[in-house]
C-alpha cells in the first residue's frame, strides 16, 4: 500500500455519489446589481470520477466548488457530499468534515507562506487528529511521491509554481480525503507545471481518486472523464470528455468506493 | 519636483483624512511630549528663578535669646539686609496656628530682604497693621482671598508672661485686629510646602503698634532674624565669625536657607525626572503609532506608486513623493503640538516646583518648541522615507523571513495547530503582505508590565515609608518638651523615670539638646540617654552610637556637609568655645526638631555632650516609643495622668510626633510613577491590540487556509488568544523583574536624595495578580480579533487573496 492508497473503511462504504448538488442557487450582493453565481444547479459525481467543470470566467465554477467544499452556501438547494449534507450545517461542523473528507487545491496554491514545506503538510495532518510525528511520516512519503522529498525544510516561496501546487496537492491529500476539489490547479503554472499537476491528477484517478477539477484549459479538461460545461451559473452541458478515460470512474464506482485514495 | 508637488496635491485630495488624522497624532503627541520637557525644565529652574527675583535671605540666625542686640548685627560688614521676626504667637480666627506665620519686628521685611513674588493683588502697607498678605495655598484652602477680611487676636502681655513658662496661655484676650488680605505672595520664605494650607504674613506695624502683646511684660520674648549677605552663601563662614566677635557666643545656631533651597531644587529635579520620563515614554509612544501610521500611509503610496514604476518613476522620486504626505501632515501636526504644549503650560510646573514657580500662568519655552517644531519634521521625514524605503526595498525582497526558535519548538512540541499557529503570530513578522511587526508588541507587552511593576514598586515603598515614620529615624511615637534655654520646667528625672516604667513604653529617651558649629554647619546634638533601662532604637545609616565621651554619630546631611564618615574624626564647638574632637561611630538619623531635619545633626552621649555644652541646653525633650499597637492619644492621657502627681497635678506637655515634611514631598510624587505607568499600560495594550488587530487583518489568508483545511471558528479565535497570551508571557518574564528592579532603583536613588532608610520594596499584591490581570487584560484584547478571525468568510478571503 502506497502513501496514495485507498484506506479499507472507504472501501467498505456503500455506494453513493460522492457529490449531489439539486437546484443549488447563490446570489452574492454587489453594488450595481446581485450577482446570481449559481441558478439552480443540479450535478452529481460518482465515486472514483474525474470530473472536469468548464465555462468562463463569472459562470459559477468556482462557487460551485466553493459550496461543495462547505467554504460558501447555497441560498436554495441541497449539497450533498458522501452522503451527508454539507448545505445549512454550521461552519465547525463544515470545518471537521473538510478534515477527512475534501481535500481542496486553490490555484493560487493558497500555502502558509512562513512555514516549511513539510509543516505546510503537518499542520493539517495534525488538525485531522493525527500526532506529530504520524503528520510528519505521512507528509515526509507525500512529498517523496510528489517529487518533493529534498524540499521538506523549504518555505513555499522558495519553490517553483509547479512544485508549490505539487506541494498543495500533497496537503490537500494528507488526511485521505473521499474527495479532492481543485480549482483552476495549473491557472498559474506554466504549461510544464501545469503538465506536471495534470499528469499527478491522472495517477490520482487511476488510483480511486474522486476529483471535480474547475478549469478554463478543454486541454486540462480533456484529461478528465467528463466535463460539465456551466454558463451564467447554470449547468450547460454534462458528458464524457473526447479523450477523458471513463473506465476507471466506473470501476470505482462500480467498485463501491465513495472516496478515493489520500 | 514637479512630479512630487503634482502627486501631493492627488495625495490631499483623495487621502486627506488620514493626513488630517497623521496630523492630530502628531498633535497629540507633540503636546505630551513638548509639554512634559518643558514642564520639566521649567520646574527644575523654578527655585533659582524665584531666589533670582526676591532677594531671599541667605540665613536665618536664631540666637533666641531675649535682648540680643541686632543692631550690631545689622551693622557688620558681611551684611546686606536684615529683618527681624517675633518667638511669639498670636491667634487669626478660623486659621490654625501653624498658618499664622511670625510677627515681624521691623519693615525690613519685604522691602529690602524677601521681597516677595506678587501673584494677585499688591504688598501689604507694613504701617498698617490691619493689612496682611498670605501665600499661595490660602485662599483655597480658607476661602478668603484678595480682599475679604481675618481677626487677629492677641494676648495680653500677662498671658505671654504665662507662655515663657511653657504653661499654656489660653485663648487670646488682647486686641482684636481686622485686617484686610490685599495680597498673595511668593518668596522663599513666604512659600507653600506641599499639603501646607498656606499661611498669613502680618505687616510690621502690626508688632510696632502692639509691641507688648508679643514680649510681655517682662520682656521674655526673643527675637530671631533672617539675614541677607552681600557675599551670600559662601560668606557665613566669615558672618558666623564675626557673628561669635560681637555676640561672644558660639552655640548661635544659624541655618544655611541655601539647603532648604537645595532641597528643594532635589524634589523638583527628581519629579522633572519623573515628568522627562513620561515624556521619553510618550515620545516611544508617538514614535510607535504615529510610526505605524506613516507607514500603513507610505506602504499604500508605495504600492500606488509601483504601477508607475514601469512608466519611468524613479527610486529617488518614488520616496520623495511616498514622504511628501505625511511630512506636510507632520508639519501641521507640531505647530498644533506647540500650540497645546503652550495652553498645558497654564499647569505646568506641576507638584511641589509649583510651590516655588515665581511665574505661574501660560509660558512659552521657544528652546523646547523651536526644537520640536524643526525636529518632528525631520523625524517625520526621516520614518517616511525609511519606511517608503523598506516597502520599495520589500517588494523586491526573496529572502525568508525570520523564524522563531520558540514557534519552531512548539511545533516539534506537537502541541495543538491553535497554539503553534499562535506562537508564529506572535513571534514570527512574516513578510510581504503577511508582514507584522511583532517586535513592537512584544517591546510594549515588557514595558507594559516593566512600567507597572515598577510604579507600583515604587508606589509599595512611599506606602511604606509613610506608614513606617522609622523610615525617616523617628522611632518614637511622642515627645515631651521639658524645658527651653537651660531651664527644665519642673522636675524631669521622675516623672521620665514614671513614663519609662509604663508597661506600653518601650523607650525613653532624656535628651538634652544644643547646637555645636564646625566650620560653617551647625549640628544640632542630642544625648543618648536612655531612662529606666529602655534606650531609644536608633536607624542607622551604618556604623552605631556613640557609647564613649569621645564619639559621635552623625546624621547623613551633616556627615556629608563635614565630608566625614564612621571613622572620621571631627572637631565641634561648643557653648563658650569649648572645642572637642570626635570620632565618627555611625551615621544615623536623629529627632526631628524646631532647629533640625532628621537627617541632620548628631547623637553623642551624655559625657560627650557634657565636654561641648556643660550643663546647658537649648531645648529639654524626651522621645518616647510606645508598644506597637498602642492608642497615642489614649497614651498620652494615661502618661500625663500617672505624671500628675509628681508635676503637683500639672499636665506634662506631650505631643504626637508628626510626620517629616519630606514624607508629603514624597507623597507628592507617588502619583508621578502611577502615571506613568498607567501611560506605559496604556502603551502596551495599544501594542498588543495593534499587533492581533493587524495579524488578523494581514494573516487572515493563512487562516483562511487553515480554515479551509479544517480548522474550526473556535479554534481560530483560539489561535488569536494563543498569540495574546504570548506577548503577555513576554512582557511578564521579562517586565517583571525588570519592572522590580527599576522600581527599587528609583526608591533607592529617593531614599539617599532624600534621605530616608532604604528598605527593599516589594508590591506583593501586585507581583502577585501581575501574571493573571495581564493575561486577562491580554485575552480581553484578543476577544475582537478572535472575533474577527473566527467570523472570517473562507470563500470570499482565499478568492480575494
């Protein structure tokens, strides 16, 4: 068993989307005129997919992860992530749940600029209930995997941007999240970066992984097994992707698994 | 240039709130800080600009004796002007004796010696005895001021016969008089001392017109007098010769009045050093928000200005257009700043420097201002273009930031996320954007808690001192005045030996006292003469009594005018010339008396004193100390009452001992501290408040990120708390024993200028709640930027960001 490996527990789990969202809507108050960032958007992700959310700028991609990951709500609807519902919760309910079941990848990397690489991973390890030196082991073969094994004591600012969202995605899966968010993960890599991020997306999947990845890139989107397209907050157009490898989605969903690896 | 000016008048007119707001803090700080300096070298000159303007007497000569001839005085050549004064008493209704003041004996007074400061209204006709004049606490504390009317009540030459005898008068059954208050002085002699209430100066004619009423019948009554030397100070070495020539006496006590002005000067300097610390803390304190100020400003222009970086902008412009702001603002704010300095001058100088102010009123010390006019400007200019600078300089900036040694070790700790991520707020400045300057804080937080342990030190040992009057040598609770020039009252040695066999005495002490001279200082001497086996305990300095006819103790004022110390030998002349050598045994403080300060004079034993006066004595008392617990008035019903029988049914006088005028001087300035301390408390939670507001503000990304990892809101609020209780575990290792210290060092530098016996002060009570009260205080600042934190929108920061 890799450090990427599925945990048996979330295995054993019966068989439910990871994520279901129905008629999901959210108005944000601005100055001229609200804004209407989702208008009743239904959308569901299987165990093990790789989702991939397009549209343009202003669409609502990014407050559809947003709600999903409990870091904003829905005014109307349900958001339902493994089967709990995420919408109306309060935010230390929301925060716990984050812990073990969403790991989120911003495309900013959104990393804590005055600690190490390796604390970057610790910190949330131990928040996630595990010891120091269990949070250390587990980041330690984390950013060996990633390529970042001889990095540990470097800040983030130190790095590249592909080895800084390399290192995001590492904290994103040091407490074996069920599912993994990723918003706009190479939007400022450059394309070996963003490359380097999408390849380590495909091993994810390959491995269970279930991702819904935001993206303006088809390119990007193209290595994903579905795109849904969304327009001014709506959800346009949902199928599978020209290139996307469907079958290890449906394998894992098939094989019951509503989290993926770690 | 042109771009500079250009970019000013767009600074003035889209920011010109906060340059108004820069302005008002510069302000405010200048104020308090050009205020306090110039408070304080206003107070610190006080003495010698009022001994400058009201030929003050240079000694105060008191032969009391009845008859001397002054005249011949007058006439010798050291002297300048001489006025004569009345060792007799008289009544003002509704004012206690001691705010009556002495009758003066000729219209010298005022005219050509102590020609006093007049405050309000005009100089008292001295032919005219229904015309006074008072000093400067009166009229608040009697409510009768510039023309409002007192009785003066005398007695009739048959009572003041009865007062020579020591036995008491009664109530005056003279003329009255109503006289006419036409004025409010000031001169060395006519001056307040702190928690006086003032006194009354009679005119001449007052004495001239009723002249029995003052010596009786049998003209008993002496007359001292104040002397002004042409030589001043340094010539009473040639005056007390001359003085000896004429009178053929060598025991004249004369009193150098250049001490009490020394003295003076000491507690005026020791609180303008207490109001140049408040103004060094306000100007750390202006320097520190008015510096967070310009730098918020300078950072915010900086990063306006990068966008025109790329279009050619300069270096060198980028500062000058970064400082134009907030020097104009600077600029306007110390004209502001010398314009309050200049109204707070209307209380200023404050405590006892106030009592001798020959000015009092509004002043304008241009020293002070012109220098904080021409240096907040430049200060200003200085901290705009370093902090425009280090922002430039930050935006380019790669190097990792500083890490805390302690931050890292909570982490290797495995201590909970709250309390590591904490710790890095409070120790860890971060850079860029996440910059916060912890230093700053974690300087208020120690001198938060440095300034409070200190002023309460110091506020424990005034507390102490007051309650302890042995702090000061007096270890005796009453005194009996047994007898004047010589002559004892009535018979003493049972009546001290009936006292000393009282279960509640403790001591007795039977002194004898006279003045002896060496050189220029008179010692005021007293016997050690213990009664009944119950000696007087004695604080000493170092050294010990005197236990052979040969040796001496002397008090630290006089061991320091002799240049002597325990071992010295000195050389003192006595009545008739007797001259001795002494060897210094100890130095310790002696009775307060009506001729000396506690902390002048000299104990020497009975045969020693012998060897000086013979059989005489200026004054016969008895120091008496009680159990501790004892009632004084109740003791001294009971102690007269015992004596009666043996003084044929006649009350002995016995008095409370009071407290030592320094005392008041030193409770004058107990508040000095407090509030400076209470300045360096308010110091410290604006630090500590600014540092968790801003960390919140500018971490709130890294708590976003924690929070989107999984951290609840509670521990969020819990991450501000941590880094509260940080900074105030700081501030308490490290400001309480410094705090302590400081404290003590401030105490003890009081207790030698002062002086008065050093005990190492401890503020229990204080030491005590320091560590709960500010962490409590610390938590209580923390509870809005915990607030914050824990409301903190995850979504919309990490989007913003």
């Amino acid at each position: 068993m890799t450090a990427l490996d599925t945990p048996a527990e979330d295995l054993a789990r019966p068989a439910v989307p990871a994520v279901r969202i129905t008629g999901a809507r959210r108005v944000f108050a601005a100055e001229l005129a609200p804004v209407r960032a989702l208008r009743g958007v239904h959308f569901e992700v299987g165990p093990g997919e790789f989702v991939a959310v397009m549209g343009p700028s202003g669409c609502g991609k990014s407050t559809l992860l947003n709600v999903i990951a409990g870091l904003d709500t829905v005014d109307e609807g349900t958001v339902e992530v493994a089967g709990e519902r995420v919408d109306g919760r309060d935010q230390d309910w929301l925060a716990r749940f984050r812990r073990h079941r969403i790991g989120f990848v911003f495309q900013f990397f959104n990393l804590l600029d005055g600690v190490s690489a390796l604390d970057n991973l610790v910190l949330p390890g131990v928040l996630g209930g595990m010891g120091r030196r269990a949070a250390e082991s587990r980041g330690r073969d984390l950013l060996d995997i990633l390529g970042l094994g001889d990095r540990t004591a470097q800040l983030p600012s130190s790095l590249s941007g592909g080895q800084r969202q390399r290192l995001a995605i590492a904290r994103a899966l040091v407490n074996r999240p069920g599912l993994l968010l990723a918003d706009e993960p190479t939007g400022a890599l450059d394309s070996e970066g963003g490359a380097e991020v999408l390849e380590l997306f495909r091993r994810l999947h390959e491995d269970g992984q279930t991702i819904v990845m935001v993206t303006h890139s088809p390119e990007v989107a193209a290595g994903a097994d579905r795109a849904v397209r969304m327009r001014d907050g709506r959800v346009v157009d949902d199928g599978a992707t020209a290139t996307g490898p469907t079958a290890a989605g449906s394998d894992a969903a098939e094989s019951g698994a509503a989290g993926g690896p770690s | 240039m042109t771009f500079t000016a250009l970019w000013l008048r767009l600074e003035l007119r889209r920011r010109w709130r906060s340059l108004v707001v820069l302005a008002l803090l510069v302000a405010l700080a200048g104020t308090a800080v050009l205020a306090s300096v110039a408070g304080a070298r206003r107070g610190d000159t006080a003495v010698d600009r009022l001994v400058a303007r009201t030929s003050p007497a240079d000694i105060t000569v008191l032969p009391n004796q009845h008859g001397f001839d002054w005249d011949r005085i007058r006439a010798l050549p050291e002297v300048e002007a001489l006025t004569t004064f009345v060792i007799s008493s008289f009544q003002i209704e509704g004012v206690p004796d001691n705010s009556t003041g002495f009758a003066v004996a000729d219209d010298a007074n005022m005219r050509t010696i102590e020609r006093p400061i007049v405050l309000q209204g005009r100089l008292a006709d001295q032919a005219r005895d229904d015309e006074v004049v008072v000093s400067a606490h009166f009229p608040g504390a009697f409510h009768k001021g510039v023309g409002d009317y007192l009785t003066i009540r005398l007695f009739t030459p048959a009572q003041v016969d009865t007062y020579v005898t020591g036995a008491d008068p009664g109530a005056p059954a003279g003329p009255s008089i109503r006289a006419r208050i036409v004025g409010v002085v000031r001169s060395p002699w006519y001056h307040d001392n702190v928690r006086d209430q003032g006194s009354v100066a009679v005119s001449a004619a007052l004495y001239l017109n009723h002249r029995a009423n003052f010596v009786g019948s049998t003209d008993q009554i002496y007359l001292n007098a104040l002397v002004r030397l042409k030589g001043g100070e340094k010539t009473i070495p040639e005056f007390r010769a001359d003085l000896a020539r004429v009178s053929g006496r060598t025991d004249i006590d004369i009193w150098d009045n250049a001490e009490l002005e020394r003295h003076a000067t000491r507690v005026n300097t020791f609180e303008g050093d207490c109001l140049l610390g408040f103004a060094g803390a306000a100007l750390i304190a202006a320097l520190f928000l008015v510096g967070q100020s310009v730098l918020r400003y300078t950072s915010a222009t900086v990063a306006d200005l990068q966008t025109l970086r790329g279009v050619g902008l300069g270096n060198r412009q980028a500062l000058a257009a970064a400082s134009a702001g907030p020097v104009i603002a600077a600029l306007l704010g110390s004209l502001l700043g010398a314009a309050g300095a200049v109204l707070v001058s209307r209380w200023m100088p404050i405590g006892a420097a106030a009592l001798y102010e020959p000015s009092p009123g509004f002043d304008v010390d241009w020293l002070v201002l012109g220098a904080g006019l021409v240096l907040t400007p430049l200060l200003a200019l200085a901290g705009s273009v370093a902090s425009a600078w280090l922002a430039l300089a930050s935006a380019q900036n790669r190097t990792a930031p500083r890490r805390s040694a302690v931050a890292v070790a909570t982490a290797r700790a495995g201590l909970p996320v709250p309390v590591v991520v904490g710790t890095r707020f409070a120790l860890e400045p971060g850079r860029g954007r996440t910059a916060v300057p912890v230093r700053p804080a974690l300087l208020g937080a120690v001198i938060g808690v440095l300034g409070v342990l200190a002023a309460f030190t110091f506020a424990a040992a005034v507390a102490d001192a007051a309650a302890n009057p042995a702090r000061f040598g007096q270890t005796h609770q009453l005194e009996s005045f047994l007898g004047l020039n010589s002559t004892d009252f009535g018979k003493v040695d049972p009546v001290l030996a009936r006292i000393a066999a009282d279960p509640a005495v403790t001591a007795v002490n039977n002194a004898r006292i006279a003045v002896a001279e060496s050189g220029d200082t008179s010692i005021t001497t007293y016997t050690v003469d213990p009664v009944g086996g119950k000696p007087l305990s004695v604080v000493t300095v170092s050294g010990r009594l005197p236990q052979a006819a040969d040796q001496i103790m002397l008090a630290p004022t006089s061991a320091r005018a002799l240049h002597a110390e325990v071992g010295s030998w000195v050389t003192l002349t006595g009545a008739a010339r007797a001259r001795r050598e002494f060897t210094v045994t100890g130095i310790g403080f002696v009775p307060e008396g009506s001729h000396n300060d506690y902390d002048a004079g000299a104990w020497a034993t009975t045969d020693g004193y012998r060897a000086l006066f013979g059989t005489t004595f200026k004054f016969h008392l008895a120091e008496i100390a009680l159990r501790p617990g004892s009632v004084t008035a109740a003791m001294t019903q009971r102690l007269q009452h015992e004596a009666a029988p043996l003084t044929g049914g006649q009350s002995i006088g016995l008095q409370q001992v009071t407290a030592p005028q320094q005392l008041a001087e030193i409770q004058d300035v107990q508040t000095l501290p407090l509030f400076l301390g209470g300045f360096l408390l308010l110091l410290a939670a604006g630090a500590v408040g600014h540092a968790l507001a801003t960390a919140v503000r500018r971490r709130r990304h890294d708590v976003a990120v924690l929070r989107a990892l999984g951290m609840t809101r509670r521990q969020s609020r819990l991450v501000v708390v941590v880094q509260a209780t940080v900074l105030a575990l700081v501030g308490l290792v490290f400001g309480i024993p410094l705090g302590l210290a400081l404290g003590r060092t401030l105490w003890r530098q009081v207790a030698d200028s002062t002086p008065l016996a050093y005990h190492p002060p401890l503020a229990l009570l204080t030491l005590l709640l320091a560590g709960p009260v500010a962490l409590l205080l610390a938590n209580l600042l923390a509870a809005w930027p915990g607030h914050r934190a824990a409301r903190l929108h995850v979504g919309q920061t990490l989007r913003a960001e």
